[in-house]
C-alpha cells in the first residue's frame, strides 16, 4: 500500500497517496472540506485509509467547520413543521413571465445577460456579498452541479432609474409550474407569515449575489491572503468597488457609474460570483427553486420586486 508515492497535506499534516486528491498540497478529504472537490471513498484498515492513505487527521480549522456543520443542520423538528407548511411558502406569480414578457403590469421590462455562473457542487447560496459572503448557509435545495446562463429582469425607467426586478440561474430550457422557496434551515418556522410575506436574505449594502458553496470556500481562503497582508481592508472599497465601475465602463447598459452588476472570478480558481443591484436597495428578498412537470429544479431565481405592485405604489 504504501509504495505508491506520498505527499503531505499542508492542512491537517497526514500523508496521502498523490494522485488520489485532485489539489496536490491536500489531502482528499481536506480538499473536499475547504474547496467542495470530490471526497475520497474512505475505508480505513490499521489507522489508515487503503484508498488515499489519509489518517484521519484533522485540522483545528477544519474541527471548526464540522462543528459549525452539525450546528447548522436542521433538526428533525424543524424539518417536521417545514413539510407541514411548505406549500404555503410557494410563489403564487410566474417568476419566469420575467423573462419571457416584454410588458409586467405597466412597466415595460428587458433582459440583461450577465455571462454564466459555475455551480461545482450544486449546493446554492444567496446574500449581500459584501456583508455575509463568508458566513451565509447555503439553501437545502440544490440544482445539478455545471455551468448555468444568469440574466437579470431590468425595469428601464427615466423617472425610477433601472431596476434589477428579478435575477434568473438558467438550470434547463423546461417551463417551471411551481416555484419552491429556498430555505437554509434555520428559518423560524413559529413566526406567522402573512399573505405577502416571505423568509430570505438580507441585504445590507445595496447588493446581492447568488453562487456555489465552492466559490464560497474559495473566496474565504483569497480574503484569508489578502488579510494577511492588510488587516484594515473591507471587501467594498479594497475590490468590488473598484471592479464594479470597471465593468459599468465595459458594459454601460443598464448600470450606473459605480457599477450595478459584476460576474467576478475568484483568482487562481475557477469559481465565479455574480454580484447584481438589489431592486430598490436594502431590504429582505426571496430565491425561488422553479420546478418543471417532471420535477426537476429548471431555474433559481432572486426575487428583488413585485413589479406589478411596487409601481402601482410610485404612482
């Protein structure tokens, strides 16, 4: 077994056959915690798995994570009082008129395509990424792992400004007939919502994005470096800020000066974070999982504003 060639995980310090992770400075199972890469199928014989030859180790970052993990995950309890109330959390608008009609309620509406985002593992967050980009839990709901088109539903308006209605991940070409909203588990199930009322993210600083957990991971190992080297940077002023006008330069329809939309890669990776305008601004918005008749997941989408009613209350 252990002739095959061995390197060193730099996180948790045990030896690995090289070849069985796919980072060479990792172990599987590190790669796989901090970056979403596959896991080892691990079968452990004398302390050791015959696989990769991983130990067991961990790091205290990485006990840290499975700590927050096993916090995070929803009880049995939640779960119960979810299936109970579930139908009632659906979208009773079709999201996906967004993107299909030229005209919503008064507001004539246009689509702007923003590139495509790469979902590696499939699991899905959503936040005000200059806020709670490195804490925000993904959604239980998840879509299959691959690279998907992201458009935005724009409100072209001289007197409103444009506004960012409604932000679409274009899983498949299929028409959703029910719009399921996404939940992180953690939501209190107790609170009695009203007719228009919904659970979602906050957000905080005029933005949203929506990505995978992989880009997640990725971004906190970049900022991790980038702390390093400067304690006293905020992720705004010290790189979005400066990114965001550079693509309102490059792409100007639609945005204002500063930038309202940004599909960024994270360095060295292959993860990418859409960053769009969040509708009037701060506030607390819904995504939705579009499901076609077969059942399967056709799109994501981040509902910024109820176009129909909204306009009817600037009039």
């Amino acid at each position: 077994m252990a002739e095959k060639e061995l390197a060193l995980c730099d996180e948790c310090g045990s030896l690995f056959f090289k070849g069985s992770s796919q980072m060479m400075g990792l172990c599987p199972e590190c790669a796989h915690v901090l970056y979403g890469y596959p896991n080892c199928d691990h079968h452990f014989q004398d302390g050791r798995c015959v696989n990769c030859y991983w130990d067991g180790s961990k790091s205290v970052y990485i006990k840290k994570q499975n700590q927050q993990e096993e916090t995070d995950m929803p009880t049995t309890e939640w779960l119960n009082k979810y299936e109970a109330i579930k139908d009632k959390l659906t979208c009773k608008d079709d999201l996906e008129a967004h993107f299909t009609e030229k005209v919503i309620g008064n507001m004539a509406v246009d689509v702007l395509d923003i590139g495509t985002v790469h979902f590696p593992t499939g699991q899905i967050f959503a936040c005000d990424p200059l806020v709670e980009l490195e804490d925000t839990l993904p959604f239980l709901q998840t879509i299959p792992a691959g690279t998907y088109p992201v458009k935005i539903c724009v409100v072209p308006s001289e007197q409103y400004g444009d506004r960012y209605a409604c932000v679409k991940v274009e899983v498949s070409q299929e028409k959703p007939v029910r719009y399921e909203l996404g939940m992180v588990g953690n939501e209190d199930l107790d609170e009695e919502l009203g007719e228009d009322e919904y659970f979602g993210f906050g957000v905080d600083a005029g933005m949203g994005c929506v990505a995978d957990i992989q880009t997640q991971a990725a971004f906190k190992t970049y900022w991790a470096k980038r702390l390093e080297e400067d304690p006293d940077i905020d992720p705004y002023n010290d790189l979005f800020c400066d990114l965001l006008e550079e693509n309102a330069k490059a792409h100007p329809k639609y945005q204002g000066d500063c930038g309202d939309w940004l599909n960024w890669t994270v360095p060295d990776t292959d993860c990418n974070l859409p960053i769009f305008a969040s509708g009037w601004g701060d506030g607390y918005y819904p995504v939705y999982f579009g499901y076609d008749a077969k059942g399967e997941v056709c799109a994501v989408y981040v509902r910024f504003i109820d176009i129909e009613a909204s306009y009817k209350e600037q009039e």
